[in-house]
C-alpha cells in the first residue's frame, strides 16, 4: 500500500479541495456565491497562504477545509480520504487533527488558560492525569508558561493568540488553519505569531493554512500563495513568484500594496526628466546593472527612490531612476534587457 | 401595640417558615428544570449545537403558556394536578406546584438568554475542536453563562418571593399572606409595616448575595 509513489502522491495533495461552491442565503433570500468552482491541493508540510481583498471567501474555503462549514457542491479530501459527507464521531476525529486558529482568538473567556486548553485534550478523551502535564508542554512551546493559572482578560492580544495556538496544537494535529490570525494584532505582535508559526512549522512538521489579507504577512510566511478574488481561485505560485511576477491584475493590485514605490507628487512635477521603474528578482538582483550601464554608456542614472524587499530569503528589488546624457537609448535598452523589468513611470514634464 | 406584638409572637415565626418552604421548594424546581428547559430551548434553536425545530416550538409553546396565564389563574386552574403530586390542595406544600410551574417556565427563558449572550465565535471554535455536544455543554456553555445563570436564578427567587405572598389564596401562608390576613383585612398596620420591611430586607439581601456570586466567578 504505502509505496513511495503513493506517499508522494499523499504529500502533493495532502488536503484536496475539489470544485468547491458555497452558496449562502441572504436574509433577503438571495442567493449569494461565497465561493464558486475552487479546487487546490495543499502539500503536505507546507506554509500555504490564501490571499485575497475582505469578501473574496478566503474564510469560507478555510472554514471548509475543517467542514465547520459544509461545501454546498465539490468534495474535501484530507490524505486522500473525503470526508465531506463525514458525521459524528468520524467527523469529530477529523477534526482533532486540524488545529485551527483565529482573528478574534476565541478562548473560552471564563476558563484559566489552563482550562482552555484542557478542553481540546478532553474533547480527544486525553489522559486526565496526564493533562497538566501536556498542558506544562504545550505553554512552553509557545512561551507562556507562567501564564498557567490566567484568565484571558488578564492577557494581551498577542498572549491570547499564543495561547489558541497551544491549544490547537494540544491533539498533535497535522493541519494548522490560521483565519486572519494576525489581523487583530498591532505590526510587532503580528511578526512575533508569524515567527512562532513559522517556527511549529519547521519543528513539528506541520501543514499551516493561512487566511489573511495583510500582505505584510504574506511576504515573510508564506511557502506559497493562492489568490482569490470574488469567490474564485485566480492565481495559485510560490510566494517569491507572485510577489515578482503577477498573472492577474487583481493579484497585482494586492501585491502593489506592499511593493509598490510612492513618490511625492511634486517631485514628479518639478523634475524635467522621465522616471523609470525598474524591478529586478532572482538572480538578477545581485548583478552590479545600475553601475554597468553608468560606465558603458556613460550616462547618469540618479535613484529617485528604491527597495529591496526580502522574500523567502530571496531578494527583490524596486528601483525608481532618471537616465539623462547622450546615449539615454541605448542605456534604457541595455537596462531593459536586464532587469526582469523596466516600465516608464513618468515622461519628463517639460518635453 | 400589644395587639400587634402579641400577632406577631403568635404567627411571624410560621409565615417566615412557610415562605421558606414554598421558595425553596419552588427554587430548587425551577432551577433544575429552568436549566434544562432553558438549555434545550437554546440548543435546539442553534444551528450550531443540535438544531432542532419541532422540539423547540413546542417547548417555547408550553413555556409561553404557562408565562402567560396571570399566576392567580395558574394557582386555581392546576389544582387537580396539585391533588396528583402532593396529596392535598391546601398549605404551603400544596402552593408550591404552581409556584414551581410559574418559576420554571420564568427562569427557563432567562437561562435562554443567559446562553444565547455567549459568543457564537467561542462555540464555532469549541466545534472545531472535535469535541462532543455533552463536552462543548459542560465546558463552554455553563462555563461562560455561568454568571448570568446566577444572574437569572436571583430574579427568580425574588419573583418567587413576590408570587408566594398570593399563595394565600390555596392556604399557603407565609409572610405576604399574613400582611393580606391582618395588615389589610384587619387594619393591623404594623403588622403591614413590618411584613412589608421583612421582604424588602430579604429581597435586597438576596439580589446583593446574587451580585456578589455573579460578580466573583466573571473573569471577563
């Protein structure tokens, strides 16, 4: 049974989501599509974020995948059983192996941490005695451990989520589904969660889903990205390719947010020369380009305004510049050809 | 004066027991059953938790009926089953079927609603743990509904307190009934004056101890 073809077949689509629908009644009683005709394989072990604007059905498909909502037409698969149609005791067990956080945290407010996670291992008939034990285990792992005996009330933003994450973590689950689980957070907090998510992955080997809007996030923690607009899976690459090079406009806009350069206005105004946007990814990014061009054709190359942005550990880098001497053309030319891309910004003003 | 002192030696001390009986039977009831009605209304009626629209109709149904019939109507019109459970259809006992009726239907839509303030996203999150419907009630609903469960059995021992004095009308006596029986029909007004300031004083006591439990056990 367990060949190594199988088990690879296992890992490429470890949880499948297959042409899944969601249709929602409104209170008006109209049909609305939350999502419609979505299908994805999520790898196993893998970091998968799903991006999209408020409204695209991000949550919807995370809320599918542990069937807290049932698709109303496709199929889930987890480890190529489906288990759409699972009920009762079967549906509870799947559900113990994938852990699930949220945005708003959702503790019990009026148990101890310690009880808030106690209920997940009683929900899997845990060893009683064995219990504070793990719940030690499970606190230290996400650094809270003299928080035994708080209330939620008395912990911060940031130590409520860590505390939903021992406690999704309690049954050894294999799926982490995260739904804007940082969106709550102040920018700091946010980086610590991502870092201790990030973290589990790599330590226990565990498969995170990840719902979020905030780009932000998407850049350091992703492994790889589906984008979803309207209800639809439009675009589905590893990070570094979506944030370098994006198939559909709407991905572009929502990777513009964090890539893109803003130049004061009335420094486009009062310059007399074109601005260029030049966009290098890859390997491109180490090559000496600006200072090539500089000493072949003999131009100047002024930096407007620029950054490089670190994805997956693979740089990425936005140039804005102004070229201006007597071989302009034949520096733009080379410079197209170089980089992975060279757009005009801005013709010059006074021309 | 001597009157009123010598009423009160003779028959305080047996109106204070009677209310006594009939509140604490009365309580004991209501909150048993008011808990148990009052989370079957609530978990048949979310479709998170066991949804379930015939149970919950007639169960809201026959709560709404007894709410609605005015306590005095009530106290008469169950006479017979009166007769079945105690025996008799007079004294304090007896008075503690209809009170017990009234205190239930009461308090079972007020633990209602002490479960419906709970957060939908706590119970979503409890769902997706995998754990039981038994598991999820004991942890999570009675957990954080706990204070205003307090909340809502305080009420309804004041209520109770209130409803008893009309006892007198099946021969219940107690403390209401011994204000009607001299205070009123005999122009005893002291008699009034201090029935009248023995329930305020109970009743504060009760909603400042209903308070402070309430209060204690919220962590929120």
């Amino acid at each position: 049974m367990d060949t190594l073809n199988n088990r690879d077949l296992d890992n490429q689509s470890f949880i499948e989501l297959k042409d899944i629908s969601v249709t929602f009644k409104s209170k008006q009683g109209i049909e609305v599509n939350a999502v419609s005709n979505f299908s994805l394989k999520i790898k196993k072990g893998e970091i998968l974020g799903i991006i999209g604007s408020s409204g695209a059905g991000k949550s919807t498909i995370a809320r599918n995948i542990n069937l807290l909502e049932k698709p109303s037409q496709g199929d889930v698969y987890f480890k190529g059983e489906k288990i759409t149609n699972y009920k009762g005791k079967n549906l509870r067990q799947i559900r113990q192996k994938m852990g699930m956080i949220y945005q708003h945290f959702n503790l019990i407010n009026r148990a101890t941490v310690r009880d808030n996670i106690a209920f997940n291992l009683l929900a899997s008939n845990y060893e009683k005695d064995k219990i504070d034990l793990r719940v030690d285990q499970l606190l230290d792992l996400v650094g809270l451990k003299n928080k035994k005996n708080s209330y939620p009330s008395q912990l911060s933003g940031g130590q409520k989520q860590r505390v939903a994450i021992a406690r999704s973590l309690s049954n050894n689950p294999e799926v982490l589904i995260c739904d804007e689980a940082t969106s709550a957070l102040d920018p700091e907090t946010a980086q610590e969660i991502v870092k201790l998510i990030k973290d589990i992955n790599s330590k226990l080997k565990l498969t995170v889903v990840f719902i979020t809007h905030q780009m932000e996030v998407a850049k350091d923690l992703f492994d790889r990205i589906a984008v979803m607009d309207n209800g639809k899976l439009i675009e589905v690459n590893d990070s570094y390719s979506i944030f370098a090079n994006q198939e559909k406009e709407e991905t572009k806009l929502l990777i513009d947010k964090v890539t893109s350069l803003k130049i004061p206005k009335t420094v486009l105004k009062n310059n007399n020369k074109a601005f260029y946007q030049i966009t290098y990814v890859g390997e491109k990014a180490y090559l000496p380009i600006i200072s090539n061009t500089i000493k072949t054709f003999d131009v100047d190359i002024s930096i407007i305004h620029g950054k490089i942005e670190y994805i997956n550990d693979k740089p990425f880098g936005i140039l804005i510049i102004t070229i201006s001497g007597d071989r302009e053309k034949e520096a733009i030319n080379y410079l197209k050809e170089y980089t992975s891309n060279f757009t005009l910004i801005q013709g010059a003003t006074n021309e | 004066m001597n009157e009123t002192l010598n009423i009160i030696q003779q028959y305080l001390g047996k109106a204070t027991y009677e209310t006594f009986q009939m509140v604490s039977i009365s309580l004991v009831v209501a909150t048993i059953l008011g808990i148990i009605i009052g989370l079957l209304l609530y978990i048949t009626s979310n479709p998170l938790l066991l949804e379930n629209k015939v149970i919950n109709i007639i169960s809201s149904t026959l709560v709404n009926i007894l709410r609605s019939i005015p306590f005095i109507i009530l106290l008469v019109v169950v006479i017979p089953l009166t007769k079945i459970i105690v025996g008799t259809t007079i004294g304090p006992l007896a008075a503690t079927v209809p009170l017990s009726l009234s205190a239930t239907a009461f308090n079972a839509r007020l633990i209602e609603g002490a479960f419906s303030e709970i957060k939908i996203e706590t119970i979503e999150s409890s769902i997706a743990t995998g754990a039981s419907l038994l598991l999820i009630i004991r942890k999570v609903l009675f957990v954080e509904a706990l204070p205003s469960i307090i909340r809502a059995i305080t009420v309804t021992f004041i209520s109770l307190i209130g409803y008893s004095a009309m006892a007198g009308i099946v021969g219940g006596g107690g403390i209401g009934d011994l204000a009607i029986q001299f205070g009123y029909y005999r122009y005893e007004t002291g008699i009034m004056i201090i029935t009248v300031v023995m329930l305020v004083v109970i009743v504060q006591f009760i909603q400042y101890l209903g308070d402070k439990i309430s209060r204690a056990i919220d962590h929120q």
